[in-house]
C-alpha cells in the first residue's frame, strides 16, 4: 500500500472508525493534503472547490486554508462513492 493511500485510510479512520464521533472531530480542522486524499483528487482541485464556496473553509492568518473535519466528514458520508462519482465537483451543500 502506498504511503498516500495508508495516509488516507488512517484519515479515513479517524473520521469514521469510531461509533462515536470523538468531541474533537467538531473543532480539527483539515490540511488540503488531508482532504485532497479523502477525495482522492488533486489539491489544486480542493482549494477550486473551496474558492467556489463548495467546501467550507477557514482561512489562516498566512492564506492558507482549512476545512472543517466535521464538515468534511458530513460530506464524505453524504457522498455515495467520493473516489468515482465526485469527479471534479462534489455534491452541493
């Protein structure tokens, strides 16, 4: 297994291998590296999709952006098949 496919199976994990989702997930927030895998689609396209307002998203105080691990989640779960039906577009909010 690959070092990004490990990278996104523990991320995977992390979001949704519990019952319970930890206290935690509701204030992490997520690197575009991390979101990018969980999509399975380039950074380039998560920070498009964010520009676009179809990810949330925080901005740090050196431009760089964030995503809400919870929100992430919340649309993983919402998605059927993230790796195949997404595309270049996820599903609306």
């Amino acid at each position: 297994m690959a070092t990004s496919e490990a990278d996104r199976e523990a991320l995977l994990a992390r979001l949704f291998g519990a019952d319970d989702v930890p206290a935690t997930l509701n204030t992490e927030l997520l690197r575009t590296r991390d979101v990018a895998r969980a999509f399975q689609v380039s950074e380039r396209t998560i920070a498009e999709w964010a520009r676009r307002g179809r990810i949330p998203s925080v901005r740090t105080p050196g431009g760089h952006r964030l995503y809400p691990a919870e929100r992430i989640r919340e649309i993983l779960r919402d998605s059927e098949n993230p790796a195949s039906e997404l595309g270049s577009t996820p599903r609306p909010l």
